[in-house]
C-alpha cells in the first residue's frame, strides 16, 4: 500500500470531471487500498474522493463513524455515485484535506438517496441523513471538478482554519 499525494487548491487539476470507473478488477481494489492509507494516514478526515490525489475516476471513500452519535453505514467505498433524490436543505461547515487552510458554510441537501457501486462492481443503494449525506454530496463534489470554495453560502463565510490536527 502507498500514501498518495493529496492535490491541494489552487492546483487546476481538481476542476477536472472525474470518468465513470468501467473495469473492476486488482488494479482498482489496489487503488482503494492506497486511497484508504491516504485518508487514514493524513489530517482527520471523513472522506476522500479519487480526484484529490490525481485519479480522475468517480470513486469516493466516506467514513463518518469516526463522528460518535452520528447516523451512518459505516466505512463505504463508493463507485460511480450518484444522488437520485435529495431532500431539505441545511447550511454547515465544511473544511476539505484540498483547502488546508479554510473552512467554510455551504449549503446541502438534509437527506440523500444514493445509488453506486461497490469495488466488485455490484449495486449499492443507501438513504443517508445529516452529517453522512454532507460528506456524500462534498466528495461527489470532487469528481464534478468543485470544491466546497465553489459553494459557499456568501463570500463572508469563508474563514482560515485556526488549526490542523
């Protein structure tokens, strides 16, 4: 296994569209070792989407179980996602291992349905809410070229990130 390198903002490469992922196989399930390393290794995290560390494939990595009390299921490794209803709205705070140093409010969907593909290429169906359903929808963001930067409520709600950890 192997940390990668995580690309961070202003680099131009994580405006690119992420292809779906067609071939299933070692290759892909070695990636999704490496990008597992790289989330554990790095800054706490609850996701990480392929494109953040230049593989411009739609493969994303949510785990917010980290989070105690927080509805979720569990560790997911989530290929060609995607959101096929949404319900509510509700604006939080959002900070992203590609923009260190800023944190900011964005606005997303209260509830998601979710359609995508495990890493042998079968369906996955889930309904995620709160916390769970924010880290979806930014991840997915990665792999349409977007960063939370691109949604924030106002320009006033961007703040510097005190601290790291």
């Amino acid at each position: 296994m192997a940390r990668l390198e995580i690309l961070t903002f202003p680099d131009e490469r994580l405006k690119q569209v992420s292809q779906p992922v067609e071939t299933f196989d070692d290759r892909l399930r070695q990636f999704l070792r490496d990008l597992e390393e790289t989330m554990d290794g790095g800054p706490p995290s609850v996701g990480i989407a392929a494109p953040q560390v230049g593989r411009f494939e739609r493969i994303l990595l949510v785990d917010v179980s980290i989070k105690p009390k927080i509805k979720n299921h569990g560790r997911l490794f989530l290929i060609n996602p995607r959101i096929v209803a949404e319900q509510g709205q509700e604006v939080a705070r959002e900070g992203c291992l590609s923009v260190p140093d800023f944190t900011g409010n964005v606005s997303r969907a209260e509830t998601i349905e979710l359609e995508a593909q495990d890493p042998y290429g079968s369906p996955l169906s889930f309904t995620m809410t709160g916390f769970e359903a924010r880290a979806v929808q930014h991840e997915m963001d990665h792999l349409d070229g977007l960063l939370f930067l691109d949604r924030l409520v106002s320009r006033r709600d961007l703040f510097r990130r005190k601290k790291y950890k």
